[in-house]
C-alpha cells in the first residue's frame, strides 16, 4: 500500500506530468499521485505515459488553481478518499516574455493568479488537516527567475518572488507542525510546455506601444533563454529531484536544479543583498555592451 499521497498541480505537461509518472511508476509502490490539470481536455500525455498506473498509483482530476470552489473540492475529494494528503507538490505555472508596457493587466493578473495565488490557495485548503496530523510535505515551484528578476519575464518573476516569500514566511511556524516545506527552483527546462505557450501568448500581444529598441532587447533576450534550453534539464530530470526531496535525499530548503544558469548572479546576491553585481551580470548575460547603442 503507498504510503505517501502526493497532490500535484499543473500535470498536463513538463514538470508535474514528469513527477506525477515518475512517482507513480516507483517500483516499491511508495507514492500515490493524484495528477490535477485545469483542462482535463489535456490529459491524453499524461494518460499514455502513465498507462500502466492508471487507478492505481495514478489518479487524474480536475482542478482550476485560480478557483476557491474547484480547489477546494479537488482537496476535500483526495482527503475523503484516502484521509491524508502527505505531500503537497504546487507545480502548476505560466510565463509570457514581453515588453512590461505591453502587457494587458488582465494577463498579468491571470499569472499572478495562477502562479502565486494558485500556490496559496491550495496551501490554505491543506494546512488544516496537516496541521492536525502533524505531518506534511509542501513543496512549491519557484524558479531561479524567483531568485534573480529576468528581464521580459518581469510579472513572472515578481509572482515567483511572492512564492518565494510565502514559503519563508511558512516554513519556521509549519515546522513547529513537523510539516517541511521546500522551494524547488529550475532553470530552464526542455520537454515543458511553459516556454511554447509563453511565445503563443506573446503573439496575440499588441505590441505596438514599445519601442523599437525594446522590441529588439525582447528578441535578444528570447534567444538567450532558447540558447539556454538547448543545454538544460529535461522535466523528467527534475522529477527525480522532486522525488529526492521527498525522500529527504535532499533535505535542503531551497533546491536549485540548473548550476549553470544565473548561479553567478545568485551567488552575488545572496552574498550581498545591496550589490549592483546581479543586475549588472544579468546585464551582461544577455545584452552585453548593447546599452551603448542607440
């Protein structure tokens, strides 16, 4: 009998349909995953990669993280079935790279919603019966864009920066609980979908109120992360991160998975909070001596 039920969010694709296969198919039968996606639509990948699991260690429902009713009822369902949630895995995530002016406040909303209040949400609809317990595990994607701002990922960034702070913010009083929280931050990662639907956002942006030079700073910054996603880790790499952490493998609060990008430019922050350094390095990564060009 699996001994940890695991909650996942956002298992349509990339990360959570990673983990929630990757756990599911573990050889003891130590998890058992209940997958979640807003769009039930989309769990054909999900269904034929976890084939062999399906009703077993694998469960897919519905849940929209941007609604309090849907939320709510998804957590109650998994607690009435199996009485516990273990591990709490807040995965589900979206991102549009673009000129800040250019971005409608209802997009920016919806990824504050999904990213941010999405994480809160299901946290809130959890902690009453972890604490009673006194038992639990949440784990909350972050991103290295959580650490370090990047530039055109500015609304990402600051709701990945929220995320950051919750979990702070949680984890010295849920661990008077023995309730462990971890921030997971990636970089880059092939086979996800985050990065295509971004560019597809992208492109129903009228972008008409940026400059020339901003929109020419955008396409040197989208080459940079695709360059760099030509040598990152793919989603099922990060999936045996996640199960590490869930281990206690890997018992760190934050858990950086990507060494090589922005490692410079957090380090320096972290050494020193009030340096120029990071914004400089960022600077520098991506648009070297272009800030003399007109």
């Amino acid at each position: 009998m699996p001994s940890q039920i695991v909650l996942i969010s956002g298992c349509s694709s990339g990360i959570g349909l990673a983990t929630a296969v990757h756990l599911a198919k573990d050889a003891e039968k130590c998890f058992k995953v209940y997958a979640t996606m807003r769009n039930m639509a989309k769990k054909g990948q999900l269904e034929e990669e976890g084939k062999e699991y399906l009703g077993d260690t694998l469960i897919i429902k519905q849940m929209d993280v941007c609604s309090d009713e849907s939320v709510n009822k998804a957590v109650q369902e998994v607690l009435d079935t199996e009485g516990k949630i273990d591990v709490l895995f807040n995965n589900a995530g979206i991102t549009v790279l673009c000129a800040l002016e250019c971005i409608p406040m209802n997009m920016a909303q919806e990824i504050v919603d999904v990213n941010f209040f999405g994480t809160l949400r299901l946290i809130k609809a959890l902690l009453p019966s972890m604490k009673a317990r006194q038992s639990g595990h949440i784990i909350n994607c972050s991103s290295e864009a959580g650490v370090i701002g990047v530039p055109f990922c500015d609304v990402y960034s600051a709701s990945k920066f929220a995320v950051e702070g919750l979990t702070e913010s949680l984890a010295p009083i849920l661990h008077q609980f023995n309730i462990r929280c971890t921030i997971l931050e990636p970089g880059p990662v092939t086979s996800t979908s985050i990065f295509q639907n971004s560019a597809a956002w992208s492109e129903s942006i009228d972008k008409s109120t940026a400059d020339q030079k901003t929109l020419e700073l955008v396409e040197v910054t989208s080459e940079k992360i695709k360059e760099a996603l030509r040598t990152s880790l793919e989603a099922s790499e990060i999936a045996a991160v996640v199960k590490e952490i869930i281990l206690g493998k890997n018992s760190n609060f934050r858990c950086q998975t990507n060494v090589d990008f922005l490692a410079g430019e957090i380090a320096s922050k972290l050494k020193d909070p009030a340096s120029n350094e990071p914004i400089d390095l960022v600077e520098k990564r991506l648009f070297g001596d272009r800030k003399d060009k007109n």
